[in-house]
C-alpha cells in the first residue's frame, strides 16, 4: 500500500518554531520525517507528498531524505495550497485513482500502532476507513475546541466537524482509502461548498461508507497546529520515550534525569545512537586504563568516568526512540559494549585492589564479580520479559538489580578509595540476584505448570 501526506498548508500558527510547516523541528526531526518513519515501520515504503507553500524547499529536503531511508517519495503539488485540505487529496487523483492507500496529515504525528490499526481496516473499494480516538478527555489534545470531533455509532461513522452537536470520539487525522475518496471530495465541493476533508468524510458518513477505527486506550496522536500543541507534544515525547519500564533504581533515579539533558543537547547533531554507544565504551575503556595506573587520584578519575559513562550509556537509547532509529543490531551493538565494558572496568579494578599477599582472595573475588556480572545480563532479557508481563501491576514487583547498580558501586568505591570492599560487594550482590531470578523464575514456571 501507498501513504499519501499532506504537506502542502503554511502553518502560520507555528511560526515562532519555524516554517514551511512539514519542516518544523521536533526533538532532532522535522514534522513531516516523523510521519514518514512512523509510516515506515508499519512496512510502507512508497510516499506521495503533496507539496505548496515552499513546496521547492521541501521537496529538496525530502531528496534528500528519501536517499538516506531509502524509500521512494514523489511529489505533488498543489498550486491552490492556500485553500482546504480536500483540494490537496484531489491533487492526487490522477496517481492513486486506482489504489487504496493510507493518508496522513505531515502535522499529526502519531505512534505505529495508530498507522497499523489503520491498515488493518479490511475496506471494500466503496468505503473509507478512519482511526478514531474515543477517549474523549485525552489530556494530550491540547485545544479540544480546535479538534475534529466524530459521532460513532455501530462502527460507522455518522458525523464529522469542529462543531458538531454530539460526539465520541476525535479524528487522528489517519486514513485508509478507495478511490471513493476523490469523488466524494468533489461532491462536497460541488453540493455544499466544502473544500475540507472532512466534508468529504461527512458526504460518504451520509452514505454508511466510512468505518471507525478503534485506535486504541494507548494510543499516542497529537495534531500540531500551534505553538501551544508543539510543546505539550515536546514534552509527551521525552516523557514517554526516554523512560524504560526496565530501568533500575539508579538508572531511574540518577542516570536517567541527567541523560536526557545531554540527549537534548545531541538531537539535532548527526551523531547516531551506535556512536554514543562506541563511545561510552571508550570512556569505560579510559576509566579502566586509569585503575590500571594504581594511585587513588587516578581511582577517583576512573570512578568518575565509569559513571559518566553509565550516564552517557542511556543518552543511545533516548536518542534511538526519539528519532525513530531503534534497531536490533543497536540494542544487540550497546549489549556487547556494555560487556565488554564491564570487564575491563572489574578487572582494572581487581589490579588496583590487587596485593601479592592476598592474590587469591582478591583474583577470585575479582573472578567471580565479572561472572556474576555476565550471568546476570545474560539474564535479564528473560527476566525483564517476565517482570513486564507478570508483575508489572504487582505489589511484589522486585526491584531490578542490574548494570546501572554495578556501576555506581564502582564509582562509590573509587570515591572512598574501597577498590577491593567494591569488588567484593558486587560479587555477593550480582551472584545473590543471580540465584533469585533463578527461584523466582522456577517458582513462576511450577505454578503455571
């Protein structure tokens, strides 16, 4: 299926962030690139944008962009921009005359799952499909006066508008349509001289042609159309995509207030999240070099470092969700440089600690704090798996004990010149969580059983 956007409108209302619209901004990427690679996800890799105002800049933009995510984009464009957003649907008549396709507005951004819910509407070539919100108190619309509202009644919608009477529901501005689409836009314009999409959608409601799509109770959708929604989005998006349901007491507590400020700072560098991630390593690396060098001052700059590196460690993952650039390779890629960086850190630390006349005690305390360590990530995927779907409403929830904790151990030792008490309260820590994930996890299994 194709996804065909509309970019062609000027967007005055949001001018003190910038201009031409699809180009605005938010956290690291434009408008109109979210809704692409939100679009992308659910599998579509073919786009057709119609362009207006400014419409020459955005289609060098979009050149551009289209080369880097590789995926094909053409380009429309409506000499009328200044009118309604039905005229910008009628523009593409003559290319997607014969095809359904998904149609989405370059100023609602919205999360995947409102796109797939959209696209598994099994319309016929008569009939249009709209993903619906029917949470009417939704907090994140930020002016339900503005917002098109939508009567549902036994899936089909019956009425659509900024003031109609009565209402369930708010239109998230994502479609799928048949070619019925353009028909019933010119219709609208013709009877009632209508020029917007939803007069349009009203025509075909008239008809019983447009079914309501549940978009979900966990849906995320906000139309940006002024200043006043672009920050309560800004602030939905980092509140929402930087936290992890999987973050420890430190992580959530320490790491994770300070990693978004410096992830801020990093949105609208070209620096990838497998960059940030490399080089957290290679703090980790420099901290261990110095635990190597045996003095308390460079201990204290080692500890120091290990923690900065654990802070910057998260700025990967905030960065990847908010861009829209999570990947398996990079989760795979920030997992094995965190254990790669885990045993240079313990090991550097096990030769700081180290002494001739207690070799023994400190190598295998040293030995089986980087085990322990191993063992307990090699762990956690199952485990957090089964803390998300098993206990996350639990009152027993356990508190996650993991690499974040590791860390400030580290630091805290180095900090009270305690190389080897840190080693050794790692190891019984990591090896003690290690057998309880072991009991809890058999435990679960006997009572499914």
């Amino acid at each position: 299926m194709k996804c065909l956007i509309l970019a062609a409108g000027k967007g005055s209302r949001l001018k003190e962030v910038g201009e031409p619209k699809p180009l605005v901004r938010l956290l690291g990427l434009t408008l109109i690139e979210r809704v692409i690679l939100t679009v992308k996800r659910c599998g579509i890799e073919e786009f057709y944008v119609v362009l207006g105002y400014r419409g020459d800049e955005v289609k060098r933009f979009l050149s551009d962009f289209s080369k880097k995510q590789n995926v094909k984009i053409h380009f429309i464009f409506n000499d009328e921009w200044d009118k309604e957003n039905g005229v910008s649907v009628l523009k593409a008549k003559d290319v997607l005359n014969n095809d359904k396709f998904l149609l989405c507005m370059c100023d609602h951004i919205f999360s995947d799952s409102v796109a797939k819910k959209a696209l598994e509407s099994n319309i016929d070539n008569g009939q249009v499909a709209l993903c619906v919100d029917f949470r009417t108190k939704n907090p994140f619309i930020p002016n339900p006066d503005e917002a098109t509202k939508v009567l549902v009644e036994d899936g089909k919608i019956k009425d659509i508008g900024k003031n109609i009477p009565f209402y369930n529901a708010y239109d998230t501005g994502v479609f799928v349509c048949s070619p019925v689409i353009f028909k019933a836009i010119e219709e609208s314009i013709e009877n009632h001289n209508d020029t917007t999409l939803s007069g349009a959608i009203k025509v075909l409601a008239d008809k019983g042609m447009v079914l309501a799509v549940d978009a979900g109770d966990n849906a995320f959708w906000m139309d940006i159309d002024d200043y006043n929604a672009y920050k309560k989005a800004e602030a939905f998006l980092i509140e929402n995509l930087t936290k992890k349901d999987t973050d420890g007491p430190v992580s959530k507590y320490i790491n994770r207030p300070l990693s978004i400020k410096i992830t801020k700072y990093l949105l609208d560098t070209q620096l990838s999240p497998n960059k940030i991630s490399f080089f957290s390593f290679l703090i980790s690396l420099a901290a261990s070099f110095f635990f190597f060098l045996g003095k308390y001052a460079y201990l204290l700059l080692g500890g120091i470092l290990a923690q900065a590196s654990s802070i910057i460690d998260g700025c990967d993952g905030e960065i990847a969700r908010l861009k829209l650039q999570s990947s398996k390779f990079g989760a795979w890629f920030d997992a094995v440089l965190d254990r790669y960086s885990d045993a240079f850190l313990l090991f550097g630390l096990t030769m700081y600690a180290y002494n001739p006349a207690k070799s023994f005690i400190i190598l295998f305390t040293g030995f089986m704090a980087i085990i322990g360590s191993f063992v307990n990530s090699y762990m956690a995927d199952k485990y957090d798996q089964f803390m998300l779907k098993e206990l996350i409403n639990s009152r027993s929830k356990p508190m996650r004990i993991g690499r974040d904790i590791r860390v400030i151990i580290i630091f805290l030792g180095a900090i009270l010149n305690q190389a080897f008490a840190a080693l050794l309260f790692i190891a019984l820590l990591m090896n003690i969580e290690n057998i309880r994930r072991i009991m809890l996890l058999y435990e679960y299994q006997e009572k499914r059983a």
